[in-house]
C-alpha cells in the first residue's frame, strides 16, 4: 500500500507535529557566552509577551533608534506573537534566569525574485553585548536561511549605528549601498541608510570559526 493510500486511512487519525513545533522543540540549546555567561537561545514563543517586552523596554534609547516599529508598546509585541508564521519571520531570543537578554529575527520573502533573500535584525541588551551573543544569535538565524534555501543576507542600519556596523563587519558583511537622507529615527531626525550583505557560505565559515569559545551544542 502506498504513502497516499495509508495517509488516506489514517491521516484522519494521526496528528503530526508541524514543521514550526518540530523547530521550536530543536532549538532550544545551551551555550556560553566569552566570559562563561551561561545563556540558552530558544524560538520565540507565544508565552514569552511580558518578558519581551520587558526586555525591550529596558534597552537603551539608543539601541532601539533602529527598530522599525515601537517595541516599547504591548499591542506591537503581541501582533508580533501572533504572526506565528516562521516562513515569513523566525522570531530567536536568548534567555537567562528566565530573563530575555538578546533578540534576533530573520525576514524571509516566502516568493518572488527576492527569495534567496533574507534580513537579519539583532537586538543584544546592553549588559551583554561584545560577549559573542550577537554572534552566538545569527548563526541560529543563518543556519536557518540554509535550511530554507537562502543565499544572501541583509542588514540594515542607520549611519549613527558604528558599533552595529563594527560587530557586522567583524561577521563579514560589507557595506553595499549608503542612501543619503533615506530614514528617519524615532525623533524624526533624517539619516543615510546604510544595507550591508554577505553570502550565507561565507557567513557560516566565519561563525564557526568565531564561537571555538561557545559550546554550544548547535546540531546544525
Ligand atoms: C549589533 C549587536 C547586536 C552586536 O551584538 P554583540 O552581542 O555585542 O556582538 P558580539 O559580541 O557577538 O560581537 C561580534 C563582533 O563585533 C564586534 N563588536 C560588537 N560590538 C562592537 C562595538 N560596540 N564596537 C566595535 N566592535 C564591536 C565584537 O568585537 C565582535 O568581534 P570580536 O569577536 O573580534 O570581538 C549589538 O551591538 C546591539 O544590540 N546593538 C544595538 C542594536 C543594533 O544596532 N542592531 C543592529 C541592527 S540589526
């Protein structure tokens, strides 16, 4: 009896997990950050509201210029949880001692000419950031733009932001276009947009290489 027959009789019956609880179950892995910090990096999920938004209220001013949409607000995390769609946003955090210290999203484009494309944003809390956990939260994000086929990687980022351009950098990105008075941050200031990109190959090369340190059990 073939695959279909037998799906027919009991397809009905069985229930399987789908691919979303199938990556959410096998991402949740221990790891180390530079100075031993202990940290775990998991999917995002629908439990984690209030810790999110505390996470985010309690970044810098500074550190949330970039961020498209105002996180500071209940309603914007809660939309943001109920997406729930990781073909079109894979949603990662960091946590320690059931608190959220980092994070990181890919923006995928499910069709169309730009899906070999996808967008990273990482967002570390202050306390933790040149720690390796920027690092440590894109490789999550990478290994899961192989999976899904993607080839190119974007960062976007305002002129001001020089350390998020340093720390990319570092990964291998490289600056390809610098639009002139193309954004504006939260206080309505005009800024040169900058977008830099790597190839995933390169990308991955390059974390190995940087998280010797890190422990982590990545099965990836
Ligand atoms: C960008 C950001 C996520 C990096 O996170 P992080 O945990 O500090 O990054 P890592 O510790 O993994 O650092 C990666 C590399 O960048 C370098 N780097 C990180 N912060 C840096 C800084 N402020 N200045 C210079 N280099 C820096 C690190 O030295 C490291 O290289 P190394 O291994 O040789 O030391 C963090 O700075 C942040 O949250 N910034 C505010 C939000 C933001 O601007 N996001 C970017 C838009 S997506």
């Amino acid at each position: 009896m073939g695959i279909q027959a037998l799906f027919a009789l009991f397809g009905g019956y069985l229930s399987f997990p789908d691919f979303q609880e199938v990556v959410m179950e096998q991402l949740s892995k221990a790891a180390k950050l530079k100075d031993g910090t202990a940290v775990t990096i998991r999917a995002l999920s629908k439990q984690d509201g209030p810790a999110l938004l505390a996470f985010f209220k309690a970044l810098p001013k500074d550190d949330r210029l970039f961020l498209k949409e105002d996180v500071t607000r209940k309603e914007v995390i809660e939309r943001w949880l109920e997406e729930d769609d990781f073909d079109k946003v894979f949603p990662i955090v960091a946590e320690k001692d059931s608190r959220i210290i980092g994070d990181a999203t890919l923006h995928l484009n499910k069709y169309g000419w730009q899906r070999n494309m996808a967008e990273i944003r990482c967002v570390v809390a202050k306390k933790f950031q040149q720690k390796g956990l920027g690092t440590l939260l894109m490789k999550e994000l990478v290994a899961y733009a192989d999976k899904k086929g993607v080839t190119k990687i974007t960062a976007k980022m305002m002129d001001t932001q020089v350390a998020a351009q340093n720390a990319f950098r570092r990964l291998g990105f490289k600056k390809e276009y610098e639009l002139k008075d193309f954004v504006v941050d939260i206080t309505g200031k005009p800024h040169r947009l900058v977008i830099m990109v790597n190839d995933v190959v390169d990308l991955w090369k390059t974390m190995e290489d940087l998280l010797i340190y890190s422990d982590m059990n990545t099965g990836n």
